[in-house]
C-alpha cells in the first residue's frame, strides 16, 4: 500500500488536520519519512518494537545506523552521559542545528540505536519543518538519515516502504551537514568538519 503523502508549509502554522496525523501515526507505530535541517530521514516511536524491527530491515538494507531524534536538550541530557563543561558548551554551540553528534548513551536511550560500545547518533535540528514534525510527533524518534532531497525521488524508494511521507519546501542545509564523535576528547569530525567556532 503506497504511502499517505502530507505538505508542511512551514511558513505558517500548519494545519490541525496534519498535526493530528502525524500525531496518530507516530502513536500507532508506523514509519514516516519526515525533513531534517539538511536531507530526509525515516523513523517512528523510538520506544516501540514494531519501529525497530521495520527500520533494522532497513538499516541492513541501506547499511546506516539508526540514529535517535530528539527536539530538546533536556531530552539529550536523559538520553546521553553528562560531559566535561568544556565539551558541554561546545556540543550546546553545536545544537540544535545540520550536525550529529556521538554521545554514550545511558540507560534510558532506546536500545535499537545504542551502538555495542554504548554510543548513540543523535540528531537535533532547528528547521521550522523539523520543529513542527517533532513537536506533532510527541516523543523521542529512531530512524535513519537518507541522503535523498527529491521528493520524485523519496516517493520512488519510499512510498511501499513507509507509512507517510511528510514533504516541505523549506531549503535544506547540505553542505554544512557533520558527524562528530563526541566520545573522545577532544572531538572528532566522522564526516565533514569540526566548526572551527566550536572551541
């Protein structure tokens, strides 16, 4: 069954009609590919099983890990262990905004995304469609990052494989996207590079 296809102008405030459909997607377990600053992802409820096990057959499919999705840092402080002060304020410089950051993970971090040393990818985005998503959503997501930004081409790969796909227009952030390992001190940039800014 194709995916149910939703537009956000992220302009304005959205509609009732698309909250509460993302709201009731998210809450029943289901698979929605949604904005972030810099591309698509996919994800759901990152504390239900069902979500886990659709996106870890994606995971083995489009090899990338499942990464957790948050929209505060009182979120990131449940999820991930204190650090230093210094590394601190530079993740807090950092966040919200196109980077990812590894962190260790505590207890409370959904176990499909802790990787086998206790890591976890995490992203916090500032767009305005990516606030709205996650404001809508309600809760902590799991999902993967897609390196997709067509919508002909999302709704070609995605719409068997996802329950809603969730479209803006608001531009995305590619060529500023980074990865940075914040486990080790001092950090280190997996992908793209270290803001010089950040120390």
């Amino acid at each position: 069954m194709a995916a149910e296809v939703l537009h956000l102008n992220y302009k304005s405030q959205p509609s009732t009609r698309i909250i509460e459909r993302i709201q009731q997607t998210i809450s029943a377990g289901k698979i929605v590919v949604f904005p972030t600053d810099t591309a698509y992802a996919v994800g759901g409820d990152a504390f239900q099983a069902k979500v886990a096990q659709r996106l870890q057959d994606l995971q083995r499919e489009l090899d990338r890990p499942l990464a957790l999705y948050i929209g505060s840092m009182t979120e990131l402080r449940l999820y991930t262990v204190p650090l230093l002060p210094r590394l601190r304020r530079a993740l807090e410089r950092l966040l919200p905004g196109p980077s990812a950051v590894i962190l260790r993970a505590t207890p409370a971090a959904p176990r499909a995304a802790v990787g086998r040393h206790a890591e976890i990818e995490v992203h916090y985005h500032s767009s305005q469609s990516y606030q709205i998503f996650y404001e809508a959503a309600g809760r902590p997501l799991i999902g993967l990052g897609l390196a997709l930004w067509d919508h002909q081409e999302i709704l070609s790969q995605f719409s068997e494989r996802s329950d809603v796909i969730l479209f803006s227009e608001e531009p995305l952030k590619r060529e500023q996207a980074a990865l940075i390992d914040f486990t080790q001190d001092p950090p280190l940039a997996l992908q793209g590079e270290l803001p010089q800014s950040l120390f």
